[in-house]
C-alpha cells in the first residue's frame, strides 16, 4: 500500500479540483431566469427525500409482522394496530411506494439533466470553434474529440449517479442511525458508524491509487484512438505505400499499451471488492451477533433481531454499490475537469467589445506595415505593405515559406497582426466583429474539404437558407450542375468524408460554387488550383476569372501562369516584397519574377 502514502500528499489538492469541477457543473442544474427548471429541481428531490422516508419505515413492518407471527406473542401489539397479514400487505405497499417516488423522481429529473448536458455540450462544442487556429493545428483531432466525448459522459454520470445514489445512500444512512439509536443500543450505531467510517476510507483511499491508473489507461486509450482516426482519415496514403501493415502494427503496439494499463486497473479493482466485502461483512457480523446475544436475554425480540439484519442489508447493499459509483465518480471528475481545461482555454483572436459590423461599399483591403510570426522567435511578414483597390485582382507570388499564405489567414484574421494594421475599406478588422468580417470575405481553398453529407448540403453551405434556385444557378455557374445531374441521386448524393467520393476538380467545383453562392464582395484564392491537372486547372482558371468579376480579389498563387492577368502581382520573398507590378513589367525589370517565370517555363518544356 506504499501508492496510497504517494497519494496522500495530493488527495487534498484532487479533492479541491473535484469541487471545483462540480461547482461547474452546478449552474447548469439551477439556471439563473429559469423557473421551469428550478421547480424540477425541487420536486425530484422532494420525491427522493419521501421515498428514502418510506425506505428506512418499510422494514418496521416486516419486524412487527413477525413478531405477530411470534408463537409466545401473537397478540401482541403492533404498528398501527394491523394483524400480521395487514402488514404484510403494508409492507409491500410501502416497498411499491419507495419504488414508485424513486422512478417519480427519476422521470422529474430526466429533462434538468438532459438540459444540462445539451447546454454543455453546445457551449463546449461553441468554443472549441471559437479557439484560434493556432490551437487546432497543435491539437489532435481523434484526442479532441475523446475528451469532449468523455466530458460529457463523466457529467452525465455524475448527474445520475452522485444525486440519485450518494445523496439518497447519504441520507439513508442518517436514517437508520437515528432508528438504530432510538429504538436499539448505541453500541449498534457505534458499530455501524464505524464499519462505515473504515470502508468509506478504504474506497476513497484505494481508489485514488486507482485513478493514477485509470488516467495512465485514459491515455493509452485517446493514443489508440488517435492512431486510429489519423490512420483512416489519411486511406489513401496508406493505400499509396503499401502501409497497412506498419498501421496495424502501430495501431496494435499502442492497444498493448492501453491493455497493459486495463490489466492493472483489473488487478487494483480485485483488490478493492475483496477490501470491501471483508468490511462490510465483518460490520454485518458484529452487529447481527450483539442483536442475537439480545434475543437470547430476551431484550430484543426475533423481530427486532430481523430488523437489525434487514437495516444491514439495507445498508450494504448501496455501500457495495459505493465502491462502483465513487470509482466512476472520480473518473468523471477527471473526465469533466479535462473537458472544462478545455472550456478554460482562452480564444487567441477576439472581438473587442464594441466592435462594429464590417461595411463593405467599395472593397479595398490595405495591408500597412504588417510584421507577423507564428512563433516569438521566428519573423514570418516583415513590414508588408500593399494595397488592393476596388475590383481589382492583386496576387501574391514567391517560393515556398515566403509568407504568401500566412497574408491569406491575417486577412480572415485567424490570427491578429502583431505590428501594422490591416484594413477593409478603412476599417481595422480587428474593430469589427469576426462574424461580420468572415461573412463578406470568400475563400477558395488549394484542397476543397467538403462534409460527409449531399452535394446540395455543401453548395448550400455557402448561404444556409438560400433558395433552391439559386443553389442550382451557383452549381451551374461553376460548370458542376451537369455533372451533378449525371449522379445517381443527384443533389442529394452523398460526397463521402472529406468529398472523398469526387475528384479533385470536381471538389473544387463545388467549393466555387458554394462561395458563389455566398456571393462575398471579396475573394481570396488561396492557390486554388495547384492541386489540379493541367487540363482541369484550365477549365477552373475559367470558372474563377468569372467569379472574379466585380469584387476585389486577393489571389496566392504557386503557378505563375494562372496570375499572369493580375491587376498586380506582389513578389514576397523571406516576408518582404521584393517586388511588385504588372506580369509585363515585371518580366520587362527581370528580377525575381522573372527568375521565377523562367524557371517555371523551362519545367514545362518536355525534354525530346
């Protein structure tokens, strides 16, 4: 037992986070304007406390009927004046009735917990959009979605199980203490109170040791998991290389990590049932041993001794149940204290609080000094500066690591500027509201991702709401109606995960058509096209020009053909422009673009 004297020094620190997370939870339970609820509340404790009631008298009557039955005292007086087969008969109507206001109780409750956990579980789920972007690309997805999942279980079962089996053992037990010192000896309590005092902190004390091993299992399990998600998002990859079998085993080396920590928390639980049934036996013992020595000095009747052992049974049963409820308890504080950590993490990018809506009339964005890195110690932009008026199209060109897509992801501001300003028709974006921000500015991605859902349910995505013609006439704008048409079920085909089901071009079709359909005043490509083959690269080059017309474009591009009809093109290179001007121009200069277009020519030359 050396683990529990380690545990010791933190169980007090582990038991102010445990209140600290119920303390969370609480508000959900009694929500501030909402009467409804709070009546609820009341009415189901009401029936817990009545039926609890009812529970510690229904032995009373099994006692006196069988004292009724009692051959030396048949007569004999009895509660409230019933013959043995009336309070048999009693005793099963109060037994029905403890039941009964149990399940009362529970129906009562069912709508403040499944409220609660709905409210959570939208807050959670709220925030974890509202984290920036930094956050999410350091998280991994399968581990997210575990915690979050595993929250809202661990405050489901405490919602169940802390109100509805350790409030009601609780107040059992304070009952029967009171029925055992008025009608027996007070050594009877002594001996229960004590039994009770010793398997409470055994439980407790074990089952801290045990929680060390239950989150060392926790681990283990989210690290499968995540193995798992990242293994089957990335199919193809694994396809591609011939992997399966470097996954299976990857996958299979980190389920024996989990089943190595599952053995253990098997072992420890052995331990702690055997601990806990020696207890509350040797307390059973005791205490039906003094009552037998009562009924043999003609103290105590054979009803009282009946009574006795049916209160221990009473008792034991739910302190059985104890060890499994605090068990899964503490689990669920773990559970839920990670999912509030996570509730804790504070958005990086915020609105302030007066900001004001983004108005769009002409579309001008100016970028003005703006100096940015990801990291403290690495500059990625560097004093950028460029405008972009309305209508016109400005791309950004430069070699990989330039900071051309960083530009794309202040623009939408996923993240702040750290230095300058960037600005939409002489508004700050960060004096506006993102809502307003991220509504009126429309982005086509290098790799369209699209919803496991119909191909209707992704263009819609652009303008949930948007009426179907307009869908169709966005889908036909982006040469993708036919080809949807083609589909056995049409718009309401199923795209796959990820639009699995489509291919590249096709994908890419859809994106455009659902940021049509979003009709945005401004537009940022973000190398929309370089994922593509030559041909369909053409066919979509198109397809975006169209797009184009009349809203200020901001295009990132890898391919130099693509943006050779630029208003202007931007040349950043190491997060500085090194240059800018129109396609003609900058040949005609030959600095670096022109480096660049040449280099790019001469790839696409086939050698004879």
């Amino acid at each position: 037992m050396r683990h529990l004297a380690q545990i010791d020094a933190n169980q007090s620190d582990t038991r102010v986070q445990g209140w600290n997370v119920i303390r969370r939870v609480i508000p959900y339970l009694w929500p501030e304007g909402n009467t409804g609820v709070k009546i609820r509340v009341v009415t189901s404790l009401a029936a817990l406390f009545l039926s609890q009631i009812i529970a510690v008298i229904t032995p009373q009557f099994f006692s006196q009927a069988v004292d009724a039955l009692a051959p030396e005292d048949p007569t004999g007086a009895t509660l409230l004046g019933l013959g043995a087969v009336g309070l048999v008969l009693a005793y099963g109507f109060a037994r029905i009735m403890s039941v009964g206001l149990q399940q009362l109780r529970d129906a009562i409750f069912a709508k403040v917990g499944q409220g609660a956990l709905r409210a959570l579980a939208l807050e959670t789920f709220t925030h974890i959009h509202r984290l920036s972007m930094r956050y999410h690309i350091t998280r991994k997805t399968g581990g997210l979605s575990r915690v979050i999942e595993r929250g809202v279980k661990g405050v489901d079962f405490l919602l169940r199980f802390m109100l509805f089996s350790v409030g009601p053992l609780i107040l059992q037990l304070l009952l029967i203490a009171g029925v055992l010192f008025v009608e027996f000896d007070i050594w009877y309590l002594i001996v229960v109170a004590v039994t009770i005092g010793i398997y409470v902190w055994f439980t407790f004390a074990v089952t801290e040791w045990r929680v060390r091993i239950r989150k060392e299992m926790n681990e283990q399990d989210t690290d499968a998991n995540q193995k798992a998600i990242d293994s089957l998002l990335n199919f193809e990859t694994v396809k591609y290389f011939g992997a399966e079998k470097w996954e299976a085993d990857r996958y299979d080396a980190a389920m024996g990590n989990y089943m190595v920590a599952a053995i253990k928390t098997n072992y420890t639980l052995a331990f702690l049932n055997f601990g806990q049934a020696l207890l509350i036996t040797a307390g059973l013992v005791g205490v039906m041993v003094m009552a037998a020595i009562g009924v043999e000095n003609g103290t105590l009747s054979v009803g009282d001794f009946v009574l006795v052992n049916a209160y221990m049974i009473q008792l034991t049963m739910p302190l059985n149940f104890l060890g499994t409820v605090y068990r899964e308890i503490r689990q669920a504080l773990i559970d839920m204290g990670e999912m509030f950590d996570l509730l804790g993490q504070p958005a990086e990018v915020l609105d302030k609080e007066d900001a004001n809506v983004l108005k769009v009339k002409d579309g001008e964005v100016v970028l003005e000094g703006i100096h940015f890195g990801y990291d403290a110690k690495r500059a990625i932009l560097k004093g950028v500066s460029l405008t972009a008026k309305p209508g016109q199209t400005v791309a950004i060109v430069g070699s990989s690591g330039s900071g051309k897509s960083t530009i794309g992801r202040l623009l939408f501001r996923f993240y702040d500027v750290q230095q300058g300003a960037l600005r939409i028709d002489g508004q700050d974006i960060r004096d506006v509201t993102q809502e307003s921000l991220h509504a009126l500015i429309g982005v086509v991605p290098q790799d369209t991702v699209l919803f496991n859902d119909t191909v209707h349910y992704n263009i819609a995505y652009g303008r949930p709401g948007a009426p179907e013609a307009e869908i169709i006439a966005a889908a036909k704008a982006a040469k993708i109606h036919d080809f949807i048409m083609s589909l056995p079920d049409g718009y309401e085909t199923t795209v796959g995960e990820r639009g699995l089901k489509l291919s590249g071009g096709e994908k890419q079709r859809v994106g455009i058509a659902r940021t049509l359909l979003k009709n945005p005043p401004i537009l940022l490509l973000d190398e929309a096209t370089s994922a593509l083959d030559t041909e369909t690269e053409m066919e979509i080059q198109a397809e975006l020009k169209a797009m184009s017309q009349g809203r200020t474009v901001i295009t990132i591009a890898h391919r130099l053909s693509t943006i050779a009809d630029a208003d202007l093109i931007v040349v950043l290179e190491d997060g500085v422009i090194v240059e800018q001007g129109t396609h003609d121009a900058l040949l005609a200069s030959e600095g670096r673009y022109a480096h660049l277009w040449n280099r790019q020519s001469e790839d696409q030359v086939i050698p004879a």
